[in-house]
C-alpha cells in the first residue's frame, strides 16, 4: 500500500514549481515596444490550466522600456531637485533649465499638455452677455422681486424713496452707496421731471453704471515690464487659487508665458490644486516641500527671469486681516519680491467673496493698507451674493475692479464691464 502511494505522488504534473504566476491583466493589456527584446521561448510554460499564457517574464521588456525615458526627462528639466512624478506628470514642454535658484528646498514642477478634448475646458457656447446675465441671475431675481413694488407705477413720493432704500440696502450696497444713489436718483427725477415709479428704472439704472465707472480699469500688461509679477492676496476660501489658474488661461488667451508660485504654503494641499491648474494650463509651477511663502515667490521670480516668462502670479497664504502676525508674513513677501526685482511687484490683487456681503470692504480696507492694493477680483457672483457689494467698494474704497467671477468654468472670470454688469443686474422694463 505504501508503494501505491508513492507511485501516485510521482504521476502528479511537474508544474507546481511554475517558472511564473499567470501575468496580470493590465501588463498584458500594455502595448510593447517594438525595439524591446522578444522574451526566450523556454521562459513560457505551457499547462493544461492554462494553455499558452504568457508569463511575466515576457512583459519584463516594456516596462523597462516605458520607464526610463520618464526618468531622464525628470533629471534634465527640474532643477535643483527632481520630483518623484509619473511620466504624464514630469513631461513638459519647455527645455532651458532654470538658474540660480535661491533656495536648495525649490522644485520645479512641469505638467504635461492639457487635453484638449476635455468638455469642462471647452469654451462656453453662451457668449460673455449671456453667461453674465447667467452668473447674476440669482442677484437679478432679488432685485427684481424688491423692486417690483417700488417700480409697480405708482406716484413718485418719500414712502417710493424709502421703499427703494431698504431695496437697496438690503443688496449688500451699504449705507453709504445707496444715499449716493438715492441722491442721484432724486436729481435726475427733478431735471426730467419723472411722474411715476416705472420712470425710476432707468434713473436708478443710469445712477449705479456712473457710481460703478470708477472700477471699470482693465488690466493691460506693460510691455516694457517682463516678467510682469502679480502677487495675489486674499482670505482662505475666497476663491484666490481658482482665480489664479483662471487669470493662466486669460494671460495665456493673449500669447503670454505663465509661471506661477506656489506661496500658500499654510492651508493643506493648496499646492497640489496649484499643480491642477498648471496642468489643465500647461504651465509650470515653482512650488517647495517646505518652507515659507516668500522663499517661494523668490524662487519663482528667478526662475521667471531666466526663462524670459511674460507673466508670474504668485499666490500667497490666505489670512483674516485680523491676524496681524500673519499680516506682517504677507508684507515680507512683497519685499522678498523687491529683492530679485526691485519694482515688483507690479501688480497686487485681493481676491473678495461676493457672498461675504459688508465683510468685504473691511478686508479691503485691511489689505490695502497693509499691501497697497492695485486691483480687485470680486469671484463667486453666481452664488447667493446680492450683486450691490461693487457699489458698496465704489463708495467705501474705490480700487479698480480687474476682473469678476461669475461662475466655475475656467472661462468666466472676465475683466469687470460697468454697463454689461448694470445690465445684466438691473434688466429694462419688458
């Protein structure tokens, strides 16, 4: 009987030491380089199991032959440290390496092109009226059920005028906008001699476009100023990160370079949504593992110079303007930035949450006053804001409005148009 034993033991198939375990769907599904070595005949095991199923072993070549390049790539573009990134990632389009960079901590990090068949990168088919009047449609719809009473054709007495004053202060104008507006709108009801409140449309209409004038300053860059820094500011949450990677496809939209810094070095993966947008831009970005927001500002600058880049927006961490201490690490930035370029930067931009409502304008008054601001972006107006919040900056603090947000498509942020905004927030009697 033992002998019966052994015998069976001896009949069993002579594979359960297989030269390898069947290979993985995926490295079969992956297309071979044509130049890589065919793998030996004698490496493939043929079983009853499993008939003529390649092993690993003849995979091996195309992944050595995948990986390499991505890897030299990495090693003759990033400078000083090379970023441990997929090949889709470290591949970039730009081949003079950057000098004298400032800090050893810097690094580099190319993006590959955007795909262009994406639909949310496709240009909207509603021209920039439409998508306007779109993005306001919340704040139209206010507005135009509180003014339906006052502009219901009723005599125009103080009980219309009070009326139309709580209208207007209950769409974040403030004090101050709507008795600069309600003065307005009393003289012109004397010089034309308007009867009734369908009349006060179009005065009210025509009082708001010549207090919301002032804003309407458009950003051109200078072309004797290269790279043109922009530092941008603003509170966590306000949008300023978006509006970075949305003002790289406007600037790119005119034929200009883009870099951009990495600064918010406080708020948790602000840099990694940096790096989307640069991929989804084809931009690179300057960002470090560690360190503070000025040393990579500095670093970008630098980087920005040897490239001969037309444009770098340089972001920052956001901060309340009641932190002082936080403050003061915003103004270090700034000189930071005056060290590699002494009239940088060019530009300094306060990104505003429209929804913040009168918080806006004491986050105004706080960051111009410790920065010097030169521009706004008022962003998120297609959200709950009540759109007045522009007249109340006109009245309070008067700072140009570069551009405005009225939705999450990389196309609608838009340079601030006075009358298109009046129109589209204020629609004319049907």
């Amino acid at each position: 009987m033992f002998r019966f034993f052994k015998r069976k033991k001896n009949t069993e198939p002579a594979v359960e030491q297989p030269v390898s375990t069947p290979s993985q769907p995926e490295i079969i599904e992956q297309p071979q380089d044509a130049t890589a070595e065919p793998a030996p005949a004698e490496t493939t095991v043929k079983t009853e199991a499993e008939p003529n199923h390649p092993t690993t072993a003849e995979a091996a070549p195309a992944d050595e032959a995948t990986a390499q390049p991505a890897t030299e790539t990495a090693e003759e573009i990033i400078v000083p440290t090379v970023v441990d990134e997929p090949a889709a990632i470290v591949t970039t389009t730009e081949t003079a390496p950057i000098q004298t960079a400032a800090s050893e901590n810097a690094v580099v990090i190319p993006v590959a092109p955007a795909e262009t068949s994406s639909e949310a990168d496709k240009p909207a088919k509603l021209g920039w009226a439409a998508r306007l009047k779109q993005g306001l449609s919340k704040s139209r719809n206010h507005m135009a059920k509180s003014l339906a009473a006052v502009f219901g054709g009723g005599k125009i007495d103080e009980d219309l005028y009070e009326e139309l004053e709580t209208v207007l202060l209950t769409s974040d104008m403030g004090i101050e906008a709507t008795e600069k507006l309600l003065a307005q709108v009393r003289q012109r009801v004397t010089l034309k001699g308007l009867k009734n409140g369908n009349e006060l449309r179009s005065a009210l209409k025509e009082a708001l476009y010549e207090l919301l004038l002032p804003l309407q300053q458009p950003l051109i860059l200078p072309t004797d100023k290269k790279p043109f820094v922009i530092m941008m500011a603003g509170v966590n949450g306000a949008g300023k990160t978006t509006s970075i990677g949305k003002l790289a496809k406007y600037f790119q939209g005119q034929g200009k370079s883009v870099l951009l810094a990495a600064g918010d070095t406080f708020r948790a993966a602000a840099r990694e949504q940096l790096q989307q947008w640069g991929e989804r831009n084809n931009v690179t970005v300057i960002a470090q593992e560690s360190g503070d927001s000025a040393a990579v500002c500095f670093d970008a600058l630098e980087a920005a110079k040897a490239r001969g880049i037309d444009v770098v927006l340089a972001d920052t961490a956001g901060r309340l303007p009641t932190q002082l201490h936080l403050m003061e690490e915003i103004k270090k930035v700034k000189r930071v930035l005056q060290k590699s370029l002494p009239e940088a930067p060019h530009e300094v931009m306060l990104v505003l949450d429209a929804n913040v409502g009168q918080n806006a304008i004491n986050q105004v008054v706080s960051f111009d006053d410790a920065l010097g601001l030169t521009g706004l972006i008022v962003s998120k107006l297609d959200g709950t804001a009540k759109g007045g919040i522009l007249a109340a900056l006109a009245a309070k603090r008067p700072i140009p409005v570069r551009f405005i947000g009225v939705g999450e498509g990389i196309d609608d942020l838009r340079p601030f148009d006075a009358r298109a905004f009046v129109d589209a927030l204020i629609e004319d009697e049907e």
